[in-house]
C-alpha cells in the first residue's frame, strides 16, 4: 500500500471518528418520541464510517511490518520505547483532563486506566498497547491456510464469548473480548500485507460494486440489530462481522490506488490524526453543556476543523519543544533526534 494510501485511510479514519462521536445524540433517537429528522442520515454516514478503528488498527500492523527489531535485544527496547514516548504520555495526560472534568468511569481508576474507561473513545490506547505487546508472536505468523483458519476460529470463539457475557451485563468484559476478536486479525492482516506488498489486480468496476455490497451488508446487519430491540448505538457497534468484511473492502480500494508519495500538507494531517483521535470529545463535552445540538453536519464540520487547527498548532509546538512533545505524542521524535545527535559526537 502506498505512503498516500495509508495517509488518507488514516485522515478519512479520524474524520469518521469525529462525525460518529459528535453526531452520536442523534443516530441515538432513532426510534425514539424525540427521533431527529437527521437521525436517518446520520445512522447511514455512522455505518459508512464504523470500520474508522479497524483502519487504525490495520493500518498500525502495517507500519510494523517492516521491523526488524527483534534481531537483537537492543532492538527491542528501542522499539518499544519508542512506542511508549508516542502513546503513554498523552494517554495519561488526556485520562487525567477527562477524568477530571468528564469523567464516565468504573469509580475504580486503575480499571480505568489499564482499560481506557475513564472517557468512551480511550479503550483504543490500551487495546493497541496489548496488540504492540503481542507484535512478536503475530510476526510469526504467515498467511497460509492454518493460520488463516486459525485467525477464523480465533474471532468465532471471541465474538461469541463477548456476546454470551454482554448479554449477562458485563460489558467490560464483553467489550474487550469483541474488540479482541476483530482488532486482532484487523493488525495482522496489516503485517501481512505490509510484508508481501499485495496489489490489487481486479477492475474499479468490481471492486466498487463488492464496496457497495460489503455496505449493504452492514446496513442490513444494523437494521436487522435494531428491529430485534437493540437501541441504536449498541446495533450500530464497530465489532460485527459485517463491519470486519466492509472494512477490508476500504482497504482492498486503498490497496488499488497507484503508488504515490504523500505531499507534506497530507503527511502532516495523517501524523495529526491520533492527537485528533484523543483530543476531539473535549470539543463535543464543550459544545453538549451549551445545547448546540441542532444541525449535525453544522457540527461535525465545526468539531473537525476546530479539533484539526487546535491539533496542528500543538504539533507545531510540540516538534520544536521536547517537553511539550513529550505530553502531545511526539517524545518518540525527539528521542530519535536525541539519539542521533549523540552518534554523531562519537
């Protein structure tokens, strides 16, 4: 996949990201006395964008595919130091504002904490922690029939256990047993492809007509979800099977595109993204406490670019100062730079 490619799944993610959470009050009244007139439009662009997580998380096993890191000891620890110094500071640093002012926790804050609790959208950073963890073993792996089957059964044996012990009420549990299910294959098959360089030989044409069926099926799914007495946002949930096959149609699209460099304007909003990921609910939280929930798209526009200057000022900041880069995600830069500068005196 191309520089541009995965630069544009990783822009179009954290714009779903932002549209799903910020217009989340009105895909929730579908249904309900007080239904939005929005609320049909919203739940079809929310189902168009779900697989937003699983671009991310494809896309991380993808950047991993290269490493070579595990050749020597000295080796692993710069890789996963350099992987703590780009998510743990700003991970704790976002916690502890979220936890402060919006808290939506257990009441237990090491639970929190090892399980990104304390705000909705930070499971993702101790989800992709572990999957960085188990990197060596799914290294492994190669994709042949046994593994492939074994991916399969993997999933199956999940998602049903994350279902059976959501429907007992322990969504804590049956959360992370579904986002297990699809995020781990969702990583490895990013490897995979990052270490065969697959292109894609079929037809636009073809290809956009399974995209367009790949959807249909997740709307189907939705609909079906709903109409058995789910309330929209748990039948609109990213892990389902469906949402897993329409996502990898997103990125066998990206797999067609032509190998193209990024320009730097795009380079730099791809970096951006997970600051957007982290920062963006501090925009939703300000504009819920004033009532400006009107128009969804007015909103989503307005969370996006203002998320995205607010993003992009503190990243100017925090490349040019360490310790701000450290809190903001940049510490892995400025260690590189360190390290660097330190070579090059001896």
């Amino acid at each position: 996949m191309s520089r541009l490619a995965t630069d544009l799944l990783r822009i179009f993610a954290a714009a779903f990201v932002v549209f799903n959470h910020g217009t989340w009050i009105f895909l929730n009244s579908l249904g309900t006395h007080y239904q939005s007139k929005y609320a049909w439009y919203v739940a079809a662009i929310n189902q168009f964008g779900k697989g937003a997580v699983l671009f991310f998380i494809f896309l991380s096993g993808l950047a991993f595919s290269s490493h070579s890191v595990f050749s020597k000891p000295d080796n692993v620890l710069y890789f996963y130091r350099q992987r703590l110094l780009r998510i743990l500071p700003p991970y704790i640093f976002f916690s502890v504002i979220f936890g402060i002012f919006w808290y939506e926790g257990t009441g237990n804050i090491v639970i929190d904490f090892f399980t990104g609790e304390t705000m909705y959208h930070l499971y993702f950073i101790p989800l992709i922690s572990l999957l960085y963890l188990l990197f060596p073993l799914f290294v492994r792996l190669h994709p042949q029939p046994g593994s492939i089957l074994l991916l399969g059964l993997f999933t199956f044996a999940l998602d049903t256990a994350g279902n059976y012990v959501g429907n007992l009420g322990n969504t804590i549990a049956s959360d992370w047993l579904l986002s297990l299910a699809y995020s781990v294959p969702a990583f490895i098959a990013g490897i995979w492809i990052g270490k065969k360089q697959y292109t894609m030989s079929l037809s636009w044409w073809l290809l956009l007509l399974l995209f367009a069926l790949s959807y249909a099926l997740v709307m189907m799914d939705f609909l079906y979800l709903m109409h058995s007495g789910m309330r929209p946002d748990p039948a609109g949930k990213i892990w389902r099977l469906s949402v897993f096959i329409y996502s990898g149609m997103w990125i066998v699209l990206f797999l067609k595109l032509p190998a193209m460099h990024s320009p730097a304007a795009i380079r730099n909003l791809a970096r951006a993204t997970f600051l957007v990921y982290l920062l963006h609910p501090l925009f939703i939280r300000i504009a819920e406490s004033h009532q400006y929930y009107k128009n969804p798209f007015y909103l989503f526009g307005l969370y996006l670019i203002v998320t995205w200057i607010m993003v992009l000022a503190i990243q100017w900041l925090a490349l040019r100062n360490r310790w701000i880069g450290l809190v903001f995600g940049e510490g892995d830069l400025h260690f590189r730079k360190h390290k660097s500068a330190l070579q090059n005196q001896g």
